[in-house]
C-alpha cells in the first residue's frame, strides 16, 4: 500500500488532469488482444468506486468532492506496446474525478461525477444512486445497496459503457468511518481502428473495497484500496454535511 505521502502526491498531479496537454492516448492501431487486455485492465482502475460510507447523508445532506486513483504497475502491462501511444505521467495511471452527492427523503443518496485520466484521453462521466437498507446509529453498522453507471464522452478510438451493482457496510465513530463492501461490475469497450470496422469486448468481474473516512468536518478525508483485476489505491478530499 502507498505511503499517504505519496498519495498526497499522485492526487495532486491527477487534478492537473485538465491541462491540455496530452501524454497518451488509446491506439485505433491495437491488436484485437492487445485491446481486450487492455479494456479489462483499464476498465477495472476506472470503475466508480464509492470512496464513501453507507450511512445516508439524509434530506439536507451533501457533499462535493475532488478524488484520484494510483495504479503503479499499468505502465508495465504487454498490451502498452500497441494500446497506448505515448507514455504516462509518473510511470502510473491515474483517473482523477470531481462530483457531488446529496441526500434524498427515505435513505437514497444521489451522485453524479466527472474524471479523466492523467495525462490522457479518456473522459468519464459517472452517475450513482444508493440506498440505505439500514441506516446505522450510534451503536449499529449502516447497510446500502449501491448502483453504478460510467461512460466516456469526447474521447478518441475508445468508448466504455459500464454499470456496476454493490452492497456496502460502514460504522460511523466519532472522527473515522471505516467501510468495505463488493460487488459486480460489467464493462464493454469500442474501439473505432484507424482502418476498419470497430470491434468491442465485454467483461464481468467482482470487485471488493475498503476504506476509511477522516472527518475533519473542512475536509473529509478518504482512503480507499480497491480490488478489481489489480489493487489499487485512491483518496478523496471532501466537503459537505
């Protein structure tokens, strides 16, 4: 697991995101397996992991946030050679996203977000909708039911159409929240070749997550270390009641 410090560091260059420069971008040139290990391994670091607790923010509630993922060992997968053109920021993949949630009436929270990936290409827009089976309380774990949708927009020669269905556990203490949960994520990915009809791959796969929430009132922030295909770390700075 990266050291917090490092965190502090990958998060700080994932924000520059935006920066119009580009670094690496996905090849209409890949090979059919080289595209499929790629849209498995991709579409794992890029689902929208919660990075929050169970406990519903309740009628008033809301929170905005700014968040950002670390997977050291991309850059090292075969598929780079012919999926990708150019190199990543850092020597790692990173998707960084900002996105509000807020409470509704009888225990359902909704989410929306957007993110793109370090240095890249690859934009993502996120949308979820979660509700309490258990709220929680002082002595009882909250329990929700959680559900999930991602897809790219303006990007390149890859689309990604993805949805995702979860169960989460978190108790709430004074100053930490810990939390952890699964789920099943399914993900299809397009890719329009240079030269070519489009060809696509689908994968299912579970996914589990644990983390744990610092409230500091302004801010909150989280740690999260999640489980696709590889672990991968994030953290979340966030505002809100």
């Amino acid at each position: 697991m990266p050291r917090p410090s490092r965190l502090e560091i990958f998060f700080l260059l994932a924000l520059l995101a935006a920066v119009p420069a580009r670094a690496w971008e996905v090849s209409g040139d890949a090979t059919v397996d080289d595209f499929h290990a790629f849209h498995r391994r991709f579409s794992a670091d890029a689902y929208f992991f919660p990075r929050h607790r169970a406990a519903p923010l309740g009628l008033i509630g809301f929170e905005v946030y700014a968040d950002a993922t670390y997977d050291r060992t991309f850059d090292d997968e075969p598929f780079v050679g012919t999926a990708i053109d150019g190199g990543f920021t850092g020597g790692f993949l990173s998707v960084a996203r900002v996105g509000a949630r807020k409470g509704l009436p009888g225990g359902i929270d909704l989410g929306v977000s957007y993110g793109r990936t370090l240095g890249g290409d690859v934009k993502l827009i996120s949308a979820e909708i979660q509700y309490a089976l258990i709220k929680g309380g002082l002595l009882s774990p909250a329990l929700a039911v959680r559900v999930t949708g991602t897809r790219t927009t303006g990007s390149g020669a890859y689309d990604l159409d993805q949805y995702g269905a979860e169960l989460l556990l978190s108790k709430g203490f004074t100053v930490l929240t810990p939390y952890v949960g699964a789920g099943v994520v399914r993900s299809k990915g397009t890719l329009q070749p240079s030269l070519g009809p489009s060809f696509e791959d689908t994968a299912s796969r579970g996914v589990v997550y644990g983390g744990v929430t610092l409230n500091l009132l302004l801010p909150k922030i989280t740690f999260e270390i999640e489980k696709a295909d590889e672990v991968q770390a994030a953290v979340r700075v966030g505002f809100g009641l």
